[in-house]
C-alpha cells in the first residue's frame, strides 16, 4: 500500500497500558479500524487447523514475541481484507513490538503515520493487569507471565519506540490518569497528527 491509500497509526504501551481501551475510544469517534495484534494472534491460537496454535500459545503465556513471520501475515490479511471493504484508516495496536517487525511492515505493508505511545508506571500496569486476570481468562494475567511481560517490554519493545522517537515519530500520552483524562490527551494528539 502507499501512504495515500492506508494509513497506519501503531500504538505501542507496555503491558495494561491501556492501548485497547483507547482504541475502542477512538473507533467510536474516528471510525478507526482497530487491529490489536495480540487479539490477532489469539483469535489464531484458538482457529481450528490452525499449525501456529501451540507455538502462540506458548509464547503469550512465557511474554515472549511471537516470530514476526506469523504476526505480519495476520495484520496483512486484516489490512487487506478491510481495505478490500472501503477502510483506510487503522490502528495497529500492540505492534511492532520488536525492531524487526518494525522494519518489515513498514517495508512491506505501509508506513506508519506516527507512534501513539502509551507511558505508564509498571506498578499501575501491574495491579490494573491483576484486577482484570480475574474475570478475563487471558494466559498471561498472572504475576508471573506479567514479570516477563513486563521486561521483554523494556528490553525489547521500548527500543521500538526509541527508533520512531528519533524519526521524530512518536507522540506520548500519560496514561496515569482516568480512561476520560487520557482520551483527552489522545483526541488532542490524533487532531494534532492528523486533523
Ligand atoms: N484500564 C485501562 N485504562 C485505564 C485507566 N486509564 N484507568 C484505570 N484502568 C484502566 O487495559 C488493561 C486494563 O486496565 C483493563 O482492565 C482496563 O479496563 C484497565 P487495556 O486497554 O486492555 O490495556 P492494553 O495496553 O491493551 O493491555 P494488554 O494486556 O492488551 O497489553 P499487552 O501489550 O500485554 O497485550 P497484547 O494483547 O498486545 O499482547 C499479548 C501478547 O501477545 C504479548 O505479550 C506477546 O506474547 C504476544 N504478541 C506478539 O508476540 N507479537 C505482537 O506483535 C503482539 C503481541
Ligand atoms: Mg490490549
């Protein structure tokens, strides 16, 4: 795709950030199409005949990155398939988390507009992760798969966003704050980005 044809917003944030939250916010307001990569992969996990299910699965629940191979086919087929139905706008949430897969989207699928980035203290994170891995059933929303989480975020993710920092390509949002106070901070950054 060409810049013009589809553009790409990847909002990146450590582990209960808050990414998908803001998300939906913003396919409310801006008729977004929001493509979380993690849903992604595990909507992928649980398809049946699918050859990565066990592999995904593995990786999610130890905090791992999933090799890019599998995560860029999903979001390519997601791109295209939403594309094919009229939508050029999207969001690409929790992703690229890994240098890597920085550089083979925007090589091969789109550049990417901006980064929304997401700056949270871990031990908000944490206790927001915790509360909700008591009712959302997800592998990784426990103290433990959270640890690892957590520091594959720091050693593997944040030099992402340092790569677009230096493009001058990234707009931070705090997000230690309620849902509506941070909406606030991203409605102003995406009318800034893009009007
Ligand atoms: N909440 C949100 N905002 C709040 C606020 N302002 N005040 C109070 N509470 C707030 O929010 C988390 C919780 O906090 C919710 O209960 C919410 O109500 C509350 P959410 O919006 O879900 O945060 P989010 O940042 O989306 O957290 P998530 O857990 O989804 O982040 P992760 O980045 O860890 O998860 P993701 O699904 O992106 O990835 C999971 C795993 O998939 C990764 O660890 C990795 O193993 C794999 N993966 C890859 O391998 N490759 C990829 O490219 C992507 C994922
Ligand atoms: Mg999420």
């Amino acid at each position: 795709f060409s810049e013009k044809e589809v553009s790409v917003i990847f909002v990146l944030g450590g582990p209960g950030a808050g990414k998908g939250t803001q998300c939906a916010n913003l396919v409310k307001d801006h008729h977004f199409v929001h493509l979380s990569a993690g849903d992604l992969l595990r909507a992928e996990q649980n398809r049946e005949g699918s050859k990565y299910g066990e592999m995904i699965k593995h990786y999610i629940r130890e905090g791992q990155i999933v090799p890019q191979e599998v995560t860029v086919a999903l979001l390519q087929q997601a791109i295209q398939e939403n594309y094919d139905k009229g939508n050029k706008k999207f969001l690409v949430d929790g992703f690229p988390r890994k240098m890597d897969q920085a550089l083979t989207f925007e090589a091969q699928i789109v550049p990417s507009k901006f980064t929304l980035f997401f700056d949270c203290p871990e031990k908000i994170m944490l206790k927001r992760l915790l509360e909700r891995g008591r009712t959302s059933g997800r592998s990784d929303d426990n103290a433990e798969s959270i640890k690892k989480r957590f520091a594959t975020f720091l050693d593997t993710s944040m030099p992402v966003v340092k790569h677009f920092e230096k493009q001058d390509k990234v707009v931070t949002v705090s997000c230690d704050d309620s849902v509506e106070k941070v909406y606030d901070q991203v409605k102003a950054a995406i009318k800034d980005k893009i009007g």
